[in-house]
C-alpha cells in the first residue's frame, strides 16, 4: 500500500469534503453506509412475545422486547404496524448502556434523577395507526443503543421493519466519506486492531455530536419526557458536547472535539458555528459563556472563556479562514482583556469565575487557568500576526513570556517534580501538569520528563484518576495527559494509558462499545461525578462525548506524527513516535490538499513516505538514530530534524547496531 495524494473531492452544498483513500482501515469505521439502520439482534424479551415473519407480536399489558443495534445511534424511530385492535397501545424507552433496559423508564438524558425516574417512557396510545409510523421529532432520542418496545394494553400489537433515521451531520451525503484516516498494528495489545478502532471511534463519537442546530435538548421538559428541539445556533450543524446529552456548546470540549474533526471529517464548519453561538452571548464586559443555549450560563468560567479563545485559534490554524477571524476579532480581542485584567499583583492571573470541567478546588491564582492564558496570549500572538496587527502581536508574545518565567517560580515544586494547583497548596493536579507541557509552560525536557513521571502515581487500573476531582477518571483532562507523555519523549508510556482507560471505555460491556464515555469512577462504574452535579444518577452519563476523544488527534498527531504548524498547513512537521509499534499510516487534508505519512520499523530499517502539498515546508524529526537517505540521496539531519519542501519524499534510516 503506498500513500495516494490524489483525493476524490465531493461538493456537498456549502461543504466540501475529499475522501481519504480506502484500505483496511475502512472496516472499522463505526459510521454506518445508510442513514436508515435497523436493530441487529433481540437482547431480551418479558411476557408474551411472539415472532411471525420478519415481525414480533407482543400479547397482554407489560410484555416487551429490547432490540440492539449493535453500536450508538440518534435520530427518531420508526416502524410498521402490522396488526393491532382499537386497544392495543404501546411505549418506547431507550438506553445507552445495557444496565439500565428497562420496560417502565429510559436513561436520563434532560435531569438527574437518583432512581432513574426523570425521562420515563414515550407512550403512543391506542387507538394505533396501520401502517408506518415515526417518532415525533420533538421526543426523537440523541444517542442511544437499545430500544424497548412494551405493550401497554391487554390487546395484542404486531409490528416490523423497526428502524432508527440517523440526523446527525445532516449537512453530508455519506458518513463514512471521512478526508482522514490511520491505521496501526499493536502487537503489544490483547486486540493488535486497538488502535484503529479507537482512533475511529472517537471520529464516530464526534460525528454523532454533530447535530441539526435546532435539535437540542430542552432541559425544562417535565418529567415524565423529554423534547430534543431546542434552538442551539443560527442556522445549520453544531459541534456539540454530547450525543444524548447536554446537546449544547462546552468551549472546554472543543478543546479535544475539535482536532478529532480536523483528523477525521475535516467538518470544520460546525465548529465554526458553535464558535459563533458562543460569541453571539458575550458580555459587554467582554466575558464569553461558560456553555451556550439552551443552558446558556453567560458567565462564571474563566477557564471555558479561555476555551472559546483557544478554539478560535485551533479553527483557524486548521481551516485557513482568515475572514471569520477578522469578522470576530473585536470580540476576540475583548476576550483577551477580560482576561488580562485579572492579573493581579502576582504576575498571575487570579480567578474568579470558577466554574469549570467538573474540577473542585478553582479559584484564585490557579495552575489550569494559568496555563489556559498563556495559550491564549501564545496563540493571540499567532492570529494578531496572522492579521498584520505587529503591535498587538508582540504585546501578546511579550506577556506571555513576562508570564512563563513567573508561572515557574510560583508553581513549580522541585521536590515533587510538578507544578502545584495554587499558591495556596501543595497540591498537584492532572489537568494543569498536563496542559504546562502540552502549551510548552515547561522550561527544559527534564521537567515535562518529571510531570510524566509524576502523573503516573494518578493511575489504576482503568486509567488515570484526576485529583482534583477525587475518585473520578476524566477522559477529558485524559486527553491532555496523553499528549504530555507524547511530548516528553514517553510513547510507550502514552499507550500503556491509552490501553488502561480507552480500551476500557471501548470494550466494557457497560459502554455502546462505539462511541467514547463521558467519564466513569476509579473502579470502573458509570456513576461519574455523582457528588459533583449528577446525584448519584449512572444512567445519567453520556456513552458518546466529543471532550473524550483525545486519542484520534493524538494517534494522528504523535504517533504518525503529522502536525500542521502554519495556516492550513503552509508549514508542518513530521514527528513520529514509534513506541514500540511496528508500522503506521495515515493523514488528513486542509484546503492546501492532502497531508499523509506512513512509515515502518523493520530488519534493521526505519522508512517512511511523507507526502505534503506542493508550495509548503516542513520538517522531518527522525524517531531512530542511522545513516539517513532522503529519496535515495544521503542527508544529513540537523539536530535529528529534515528540512523538506511540499512534495512527495522517502526518508530511509539504516539503524545504528
């Protein structure tokens, strides 16, 4: 298999996407050929239930069936109603996971509620039509993978041909045309397809989130119910947190979502829009919402306005659209600001707005916070250049370089070899160690060597628990923390937590085993933040968020490699880690065109194509040490790192012995 250059380019009305090139890979994309798709199997039934043809019957009150459909889908229902009586009447309930089936009551998806009781059922009462019927697209579900159908009348009711019309990403003809792929051996895992699976997984669980603008939950149906068709954005598809909940815009969560799209789907216009909900709620005092409609709290979160700012950035290294950018500027910049007035005599800036990811502990001179301004300040820098504005440019490099040295000798506890939570406490936390690496806070190799180091004490057996949120693993802060031992030179690392907390989410049989869980407990339970907001409510937990997909941008990213550095890929680098892995391939377009790398560790040899648009630069850092080649000529490596034009390019490495 050698990489192809060349894509096939759909126009889909206002999107236009080129597909990647098809292989092996293709067999673990989650997303399905049709949006029409039907249960696979029968998980369970109670009372009476008989099967004639390709139909069921269920006969007498509270007989019912439970279907699978084998993986996470949303959209309404519909079936055929073959034979029923003018009493005949029955009700649906849904669940993600197969722990909460039940016949009396769905999974919650608008409330929490301790015994399960907030959603109920959907009841379509007698007297039933003949024929084809579909949800009301009000009541339709946003994620779900059971379905249970009960009678709930004496009366007898037949039905068939049951199926569930997927809407989400409804602004694309075919889901499965993703413009990005990967595809890896892990030979060191009980599954070698692991990390291809994972990767398409989270490219799934994005999809799934990716939802009619009009679509979103309203969180103040009553009980028992639901109503999925609140008003989110403007006009179009928004990325949005979760697929069954909360169906709104989190800016933390673009954090991770975003780079999986940009892998994946190269969807980059629903980010677009969720950026523009979030600017839409801005403050004259320049504060951005901590979530947008319909939960809309239009303050409160310094860390998630620092989000939206970061997210502005991502979208527009990636998509090149400088136009939105300067469309957005003045609130952008206002968003700075705000930020900006709250540094305090310190040198830090001191939070006030303490809402965050579900952390405890926030407020006051705080690492995470810190860390998320001075990404801020760094990519300001980047957009202000972007734009020609020097002198807003270098006012935003200049503090951020005010602010690094300051963040270190603040935060920085040499005897525990990471940064402390707050000037207040010894206390080191994930999601700011994390982020110090992942935004380059650290000043050497040796203290993101350190923090790596350090961030292991955090793990069991089901991945790394988060301290500042006590007995809780959190795939979102997860993310970054893969990314952080990635970058301190620690891939094999990364993958043994990739292995403990993903494979866990993805092979669990509590999970949809599709899509990525929003969060579980240390040992392994679905009762996420029980204590902190979801009052002890399992069924409550999202099985498909976009905040837990960190390992399909970094599977891209590290392990093959590949990053754009420049708009839209005008520069790049090539950075592999090989962490124990025997091959690699992949890539992901722009609208440059196509970025790929495959490379493989074998007899002795290190080799690798890597294929770039004509026009662009980039760099290749080499993972082994050799006599290097590049396209069958000798080179010479600085500092371990090739400079190559766009192009088509070979880079061989006979290892050293």
């Amino acid at each position: 298999m050698t990489l192809r250059s060349l894509l096939v380019c759909l126009s889909l009305g206002t999107y236009v996407a080129c597909l990647a090139p098809s292989g092996p890979w293709d067999a673990f994309n989650f997303a399905p050929a049709s949006r029409t798709v039907y249960p696979v199997s029968i998980r369970e039934t109670s009372g009476n239930v008989s099967s004639i043809g390709d139909g069921l019957t269920l006969s007498g009150d509270g007989s019912y069936v439970t279907l699978d459909f084998a993986f996470e889908v949303a959209g309404p229902i519909s079936l055929y109603f073959d034979d029923v009586s003018e009493s005949s009447s029955i009700a649906l309930s849904f669940t993600e996971s197969p722990l909460f089936i039940s016949p009396t009551t769905s999974d919650d998806s608008d409330t929490v509620s301790a015994d399960m009781s907030y959603d109920g059922v959907l009841n379509v009462p007698a007297p039933l039509p003949t024929g084809y019927w579909t949800q009301p697209a009000a009541q339709m579900r946003g994620g779900f993978r059971f379905l249970t159908i009960v009678s709930t009348s004496d009366g007898a009711v037949s039905f068939s041909n049951v199926s569930c019309g997927l809407n989400f990403m409804p602004h694309v003809e075919s889901l499965r045309d993703y413009s990005g792929y990967f595809y890896a051996a892990d030979p060191k895992y009980v599954d070698q397809n692991f990390l291809t699976k994972i990767w398409y997984a989270g490219a799934y669980t994005v999809q799934i989130d990716t939802i009619p603008y009009d679509t979103g939950r309203d969180p103040n149906h009553p009980s028992p119910g639901w109503a999925n068709n609140y008003p989110i954005g403007n006009t179009g598809a928004v990325l949005v947190d979760g697929a069954k909940r909360d169906r709104s815009v989190w800016p933390g969560d673009l954090g991770i979502s975003l780079p999986t799209q940009f892998v994946s789907t190269n969807d980059l216009v629903t980010t677009r829009n969720a950026l523009d909900t979030l600017y839409a709620m801005q403050s004259a005092s320049g504060a951005l919402p901590y979530s947008g409609p319909p939960i809309s709290a239009t303050a409160g979160s310094d860390t998630y306005h620092a989000w939206t700012l970061v997210g502005t950035y991502t979208y527009v290294l990636y998509s090149g659209d400088f136009a939105w950018l300067q469309h957005v500027w003045s609130n952008y910049t206002r968003g700075v600001e705000y930020l900006a007035e709250k540094v305090d005599e310190t040198g830090l800036l001191y939070v006030t707005g303490v809402l965050d990811w579900g952390r405890i502990g926030q407020g006051g001179n705080n690492a995470e916070a810190n860390a998320l301004y001075y990404k801020v300040l760094t990519s300001g820098a980047d957009l202000a250049s972007w734009l020609n504005d020097t002198d807003l440019a270098d006012a935003y490099a200049t503090n951020a370089s005010a602010l690094k040295p300051i963040f270190n000798d603040a935060l920085w506890l040499a005897d525990r070899g990471m940064y402390r939570d707050n000037l207040t406490t010894t206390f080191c936390a994930q999601d700011s160690n994390s982020l110090a690496v992942v935004f380059n806070l650290t000043e050497n190799a040796t203290q993101a060597a350190s923090i790596s180091e350090g961030l292991t004490a955090n793990w069991g057996v089901y991945g790394a628990t988060a301290p500042e949120l006590p007995d809780t693993i959190a795939p979102f802060i997860g993310g970054f923390e893969l990314q952080a031992h990635f970058i301190a030179g620690r891939g094999a690392r990364a993958l043994d937590l990739l292995h403990r907390e993903w494979g866990y989410m993805l092979y669990t049989p509590l999970s949809v085993q599709s899509t990525l869980l929003e969060g579980y407990t240390t040992n392994g339970s679905l009762y996420f933040r029980s204590t902190d907001g979801y009052d002890y409510d399992a069924s409550y937990t999202s099985h498909a968020h976009g905040w837990s997909t960190g390992p399909t941008s970094v599977l891209s990213f590290y392990v093959l490699g590949l990053q754009i550095t420049g708009p839209q890929g005008q520069t790049w680098a090539v950075a592999p880690h090989t962490a124990g892995l025997p091959y690699a391939e992949g890539g992901y377009e722009t609208p440059l065109g196509w970025f790929g790398v495959r490379w493989s560790l074998d007899e002795g040899w290190w080799n690798a194509t890597v294929c770039t648009p004509e026009g662009t630069s980039g760099s290749v850092t080499l993972p082994v040490n050799g006599t290097v080649s590049v396209d069958g000529d000798a080179a010479a490596p600085d500092d371990s790192a090739l400079q190559l034009s766009g192009g088509n390019h070979t880079v061989s490495v006979q290892l050293i012995a």
